[in-house]
C-alpha cells in the first residue's frame, strides 16, 4: 500500500479525529426552544391517562396539564400545541361543541395563558376532534364538504382566539382556510393571533395512534380527499404557495420522517418559516423498538430530531419534546 499525498490530499477523517474537532465541525444542533410539544386535554379534574399506543404520552385534565406545563417550561420549552379529547356524547354532524361557551378546551387555554402567558399555545381547528362521522369537515351523502366547514371553523378560530391562543393551527388540510380564517380574525381585530398552515398534510398512516389517542378514526373512508397523496412532492409547493399568499405565518410539513425531503423543498421554496410534524406512528416506532430492545430509543430519538433540523426545518412538533427536554435540562 503506497497511498501518494496527491492521492490522499483530502482526508475528511483529520476533522473527525477528536471530540474537539468533531464538535468544531458540528452543522446543526436541537435546540429546546424549537420543539412545539403536543398535549391531549381532558375535561374534569385529577385526570392522566396514558395512551396504549403511545408509551409515556398522557391525556391530562386542566390540573394536570398546568403541573406539565410548568415542568416543560423550566426545561425550556415555549411552545406547546392543544389537542382536545372529546366524549363521544359531545360530537355531532357539524362539530358544535368546539365552540360552545362552556368547552373545556377553551377553559384550559384560559386557564393556560392565565397561568404562563409567555408560553405560546398553538391549537388545534378542525372539526374531526368533535365530529361525530371523524372527519375533519361537514359530510353530506358522503361528502366531505370544503366550504361549508369554514363557518365553523371561523366560529372556533374566534372563541380559540378569545381564549388567549396565539397561533391557530388549522389542520384539515382542505382549501382556503388560510384567507378566510385570517380574514374573521382580523375583522374581529385579532390581528396579532399568528396562523400555522397545515400546508403539506399527507394522508398517511402514521397518524394511526393519534386517532386512537382521541378516538378520531374516520367513520367511513379515508381522508384521501383532502389529505395528499404521498407520492406527491410538486403539489406540496403549491399548497405552499397558496398558503403564503393567504396569509400564513408558519408552513407546516406533515408528517415529518418519511417527508424530509418535502420540508427541504419548501424551506428553498418558500421565505416563511417551516415547521414539521413529527408525528404519533413516528413516536411510537423509535418507543415499541426500544422498548424491545431492538434499538437505542435515546440515540434513536436525538439522530431523527436531528434530520429534521439539518433538512430545513425552522421549528419541530414532537412527542419527545418533553422528554428531550428534561434530559438536555
Ligand atoms: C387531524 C389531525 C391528525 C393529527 C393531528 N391533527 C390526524 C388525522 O389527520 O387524522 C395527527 C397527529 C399525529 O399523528 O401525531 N385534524
């Protein structure tokens, strides 16, 4: 073996050669501040229930989720994003309960904002949590209708906004719910309440635990009429696109493993900034294999945070949020 220095001129392995230079050369890092943790609200008091499908993961009532809170936000974390569990007793066809007066979701951002205003509660609008047909529009003959559900998703944008929420996350991923909800919000002088489009909503099956976690699975059918199809890249451009001209103020790539390549796009695409969804099926893989053993959960976890930043993306929603908080506390 006679290697000549012209041969070898570069050798990328000089800079990996201690811990020193390793972290010289570093690239990215996850910093707590960027990591939006999810929370599953409950109505009453004294409630946590952990979901089957997600180890560690907790649907918590208004006491619960303050105690949470507080322990996430010394960790460092800023910013959390709101999911109601509904009864089943509370749905109906048109997903009223979500903007009644006396809806627990709306309490506890109350109550949320009340108790840490510097947190940043990012909510929920769609219908699917409070439908009794699980899907995230009004459905007629089997329909999924588009623009009938904007009032309703306007009246809750309005009572969420009410409430303290500083940026609606409308998810339903059907049209122009950017410019209209925008529109309701600034005429009712929200001007200050941000939008985060759910601008690249795959229809996907990864979701699977999160609808058990509120038993929101689709009654009939699937979502593929308004969720995308995973084989598109193109079409997520121009749901960002559109998303920007209405008005958004975050884009979001959704969910966020499988889609690396679409968080990059958008972040070249695009000036607003990108957040993903790393979302429940993700969660629950990198849990269930550790928990077999089968892999390193930590490592596992702290290398896909890690993808998600060095592939563009500004800011990560993720169950891990607490936890990778608690451990880099
Ligand atoms: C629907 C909604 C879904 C998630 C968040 N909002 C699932 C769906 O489309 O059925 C999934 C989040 C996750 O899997 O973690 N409004």
């Amino acid at each position: 073996m006679n290697l000549t220095h012209d041969y070898l001129r570069e050798r990328p392995r000089r800079n990996r050669i201690s811990r020193g230079t390793r972290a010289l050369i570093e690239e990215t890092q996850v910093r707590v501040d960027k990591l939006i943790e999810p929370l599953f609200l409950l109505d009453g008091q004294n409630r946590s229930e952990e979901i089957s499908s997600m180890p560690g993961i907790f649907r918590m009532s208004e006491d619960k989720t303050l105690a949470h809170v507080e322990a996430s936000l010394k960790f460092g974390i800023q910013s959390f994003i709101l999911f109601p569990a509904v009864e089943d007793s509370l749905k109906d066809s048109t997903g009223s309960y979500s903007w009644a007066k006396n809806n627990f979701y709306l309490r506890i951002i109350r109550s949320l904002k009340k108790n840490f205003p510097e947190a940043v509660l990012i909510s929920d609008v769609a219908l699917d949590p409070y439908s009794s047909d699980g899907h995230d529009g009004i459905v007629k003959d089997g329909i999924i209708l588009n623009d009938e559900t904007l009032d309703v998703l306007a009246k809750m944008s309005l009572a969420q906004a009410e409430a303290g929420i500083d940026i609606l996350g409308p998810s339903d991923m059907m049209d122009g719910r950017v410019a209209y909800l925008r529109n309701a919000l600034d005429q009712q002088n929200f001007t200050h309440v941000g939008i985060m489009a759910y601008t690249a909503k795959y229809a996907s099956a990864f979701y699977g635990p999160f609808r058990d976690a509120l038993h929101s699975a689709p009654k009939f059918g699937d979502k593929q009429t308004y969720q995308m199809n995973p084989a598109n890249a193109r079409e997520a451009l121009r749901e960002a696109r559109l998303d920007s001209e209405e008005g958004a103020d975050y884009l979001m790539v959704k969910p966020a493993l499988a889609y690396l390549d679409i968080i990059h796009r958008i972040k070249a695409a695009s000036d607003l900034p990108v957040v993903c969804y790393n979302v429940s099926g993700e969660y629950a893989m990198i849990k269930v294999t550790g928990e077999k053993g089968y892999l390193d959960p930590v490592r596992a976890r702290d290398e896909m945070l890690l993808a998600f930043f060095r592939a563009g993306a500004d800011a990560v929603i993720t169950y891990f949020a607490h936890e990778f908080a608690k451990a880099n506390a």
